[in-house]
C-alpha cells in the first residue's frame, strides 16, 4: 500500500549519523496513507426523524435536510400531536432554538413551512452551499505553547499502529457505512455512530486520512478511554490556535471561513469554538468515544463545546474555553488549563454562562457530574519517580517546574505545566523558579478550594 509522508514537524527522537540527538520538535508527523474499503460494502442511509416530539427531535429532521438535500428542496415530516400543540403556541421559539442547537443547521438551515401543521406536518430547506473558502494566517507573535503532558505522552513517543481504517474502533462497532463528500457530512456522520465511506478526490476523504494519520500517531491501542481522550484533547489545545483573526476581522458570511469546520482544523491548525468541537468530535468518536457537538448561547452570543462520556460519565468539554491568550514580552502566548478538559455542566468557573437544550437527556447527566481531578490523577514521570500536580510542600513544586524549564530550554520549546495548591505555596515557588529560569506565571483559576496556575517557559525558537 503507496503511503505519501505528510510533513509537519518530526517528533521523533532519533539518533543522525554522527551520533548528534536531536531535539524534540513541538509538532507531530504522520502518515497519510491510502483509504482502502472492502470491494464489496453495503451502504446505509441516514435515518429520517419522523413523529417529531420535541426541540431535539426538529433539530435532528433538521440536520438530515440539510445532509441529504442537494438543492433548495423543502422537506416534510410528520409531528405528533403534543408537539403540534407546543409549535402552535410559539413556532418560532421552537424554530429558532432547533436550529441553533442542530449540528448542520446553525450554518445551513434556510426556511420553514407551518403551511402543513394542520396536517400534522412541517416542512425545512437547507443544503450545502459552498463554504470554508477562506482562511486567515496565524500571525507571528502569536505564540504556541506546549503542554508538558503532551510532551510527555506523545511527542517523547513513537507509537506505530497500522493506519489502516479496519482497526478504528468506530469502523469495527456502527450504526451502518454512510457516503459522505464533504466535512459537514464527515462530522455529522462519525456523530451519529456511522463510519464515513469517501471517495478518493473528496474532501472527505482528504480530511479522513488526515484525522486517521493523526489518531495512529499519538494513539497508543493499549490507552484507557480516559488517557484516549486526554491525548486527543491535548492535541486539539497543543498543535491548534483559537483563530481571533476571523472571528473579529471576517469580510463575509462566517460560513465562508474554514474557522468554523474541520477544515480549521485538519488544513490550516487555526479554528473557532464550532471547528474546534467538530475536531474533537471526529477524533472521540473514530476512537469509539462517545461525544456529541454541543451547540450553545450566552449572553454574549453563541458557542459551541462538546459532551463526552468517559468510563461511563458523561462530563462538558469545552477546549475553546481550555485555551487562552497571555500577553508577555509583546507576544501572544496561547496557554492551556485542564479546567476544561472534563467537568460539569456549570464547569468551575463562575462566568461561565452557556446554555443549551441540545441532547436534555445527557445533559441531565452532566448537571449531576462532579468535575474530573485531573490534578490529582495525572503524573509527571521524573526519572523513577512519579508526582502528581497537587503541591503541598514547595520542594516537591521545584522539582516539577525545574524538571519541565530543562526540557523546554533543551528542545528548544515554548513548555507549561499546571499546578494547584495554597496560593502562599505557589508564590514561594514561583519565586524561587524566576531565579533560575525564564517563566511566566498565569492565573488559571480555582479548583476544589485551591489556586490554579500554569507555569510557562519560552525556550522557543523563533523564524
């Protein structure tokens, strides 16, 4: 099977002919190989949503309109009675809310028709017009950083499992192999359980093969679901910007942005909340995790962050939220907190405000989650020692930072790490390590009672 090598940067530690080691890079590369399905292979077809019975169901009917129509086409379904009664009342509060909280519908969805609820019918248009044309470079003072857990867990590691789509757990446990051409219905296809079939020259499948490489890179098949999807949101927060450029400065349609869809992602390592989400998505789901696309408003306008379940609890992740901007040395650090990695509807943060009505069920089991101590449960491996980021004593603080400054000043790295404890121990250390190395220190917040911060330090090279 012909492989052609995607190059990114090369995170392999190896050895050169005169024996020189080569420093870590901060960016993965992987293998693009060929898509090969079985010769003969029966195809499913997207379920149509009919006896439509609530918001989430008109959001679903609404997202197979738009994943099916090849034209402006209106398209009927059948309503129960009880929901008639609800669409009657205030149809467009049902409309509205449907559609901001569908999957596809939020950018696609175009018009209605209530002509026919008499009936006991309701009528949607939407399609795939032409989208994700456009794109805006990530300026140069915008500056990467690394976890260093994803320093430890991948880029240090050279994990080589065979790329070929039979071993995705998603192709080995669906709902049916469905024909999809473009992002859009690559996404929503892996969201709702089916394994995408894609011929070669579509988008589809371009984006497939990279979302492949890159699972068979930092994926080891011997991962828990939890360690899964730790890996795979630390590559979205790592090797991906938040792109500010096109969500403040677009001169069109947003649906002409690549921000908003895989494309952001997968092409162009720059992406807004919604292809931030659709990412993360596509990869927890190829992996056989279950998570879903969460379409969500605030005061301040709309969001997009994902449920996921792990080890059978379903938490809010939200990597938009995860990632920030630090302004220091008249550069714009993007630093990361696990925050957000898995944690409850409200998350820990007293701002937050997002709400949604997308999937009630699981939200009612995500209201009851307590958040994931990620600080506790997470080790940094120093020689033969192992230490969690829960600091008590400030030596044991130290160690850690003083640890992660030598590998970022040897690889030549832009490095953080998060540590929470009382905040008179987190300033002692912090004013211990600024003697020794170039750090800067972010507020990151409060969990369980407790400060806390990120620890960033700027060995990176610079073009």
């Amino acid at each position: 099977m012909k492989k052609a090598k995607f190059l990114l940067l090369i995170s392999i530690l190896f050895f050169s002919s005169c024996k020189e080691k080569l420093k870590i890079q901060s960016e993965i590369s992987y293998e693009l190989g060929e898509i090969q399905y079985p010769q003969e292979m029966q195809l499913s077809e997207l379920t149509k949503p009919t006896q439509l019975d609530s918001m989430q169901d008109l959001s679903d009917f609404m997202d197979y309109v738009i994943f099916t129509n090849q034209e402006l086409n209106m398209v009927y379904t059948s309503v129960t009675d009880e929901y008639k009664k609800i669409l009657l009342e205030d149809a467009s509060y049902q409309l509205q809310w449907a559609g901001q909280y569908g999957s596809l519908s939020h950018n696609f969805i175009h018009s209605y028709d209530l002509s026919k609820l008499d009936e006991n019918q309701i009528g949607v248009a939407g399609y795939f017009f032409d989208y994700a044309f456009k794109h805006y470079s990530l300026k140069e003072d915008n500056i990467k950083v690394i976890n260093y857990e994803y320093y430890q867990d991948v880029l240090l590691n050279e994990f080589a499992q065979d790329n070929a789509i039979q071993n995705l757990p998603l192709y080995q446990n669906n709902n049916g192999f469905l024909k999809v051409e473009n992002s859009e219905q690559l996404f929503y296809a892996t969201l709702k359980n089916y394994f995408p079939y894609c011929k070669k020259g579509t988008k589809a499948y371009e984006l497939l093969a990279k979302a492949t490489g890159i699972l068979n890179r930092i994926i080891d098949k011997n991962m828990t679901e939890l360690e899964k999807f730790q890996t795979i949101y630390n590559y979205i927060v790592c090797e991906n910007t938040y792109d500010y450029e096109s969500f403040n400065y677009k001169d069109s349609n947003h649906t002409d942005y690549s921000c908003y869809f895989l494309e952001g992602i997968l092409d162009y390592k720059n992406a807004v909340c919604d292809g931030i989400v659709k990412a993360l998505t596509l990869f927890c789901r190829l992996e056989g995790i279950e998570a879903y696309h969460i379409g969500a408003v605030s005061g301040q306008g709309g969001h997009a962050y994902c449920y996921v379940k792990i080890d059978d609890q379903y938490y809010l992740s939200c990597p938009t939220s995860g990632s920030n901007i630090e302004k220091a040395n008249q550069l714009r650090y993007h630093t990361h907190t696990n925050l957000f990695m898995l944690t409850s509807y409200y998350t820990s943060s007293s701002s937050w405000d997002y709400f949604s009505e997308a999937y009630p069920e699981i939200k009612e089991q995500v209201m009851d989650t307590l958040p994931y101590d990620y600080y506790t449960n997470y080790y940094v491996q120093i020689e033969n020692e192992k230490l969690n980021l829960v600091i008590h004593q400030k030596e044991k603080g130290i160690q850690i930072l003083s640890h992660v400054a030598n590998e970022a000043q040897k690889n030549q790295l832009t490095m953080q790490i998060e540590l929470i404890g009382e905040y008179q121990i987190m300033n002692d250390i912090y004013q211990d390590i600024c003697q020794k190395y170039d750090v800067i220190k972010v507020n990151n917040g409060m969990f369980n009672g407790k400060k806390v911060y990120a620890f960033i330090f700027d060995y990176g090279e610079r073009q």
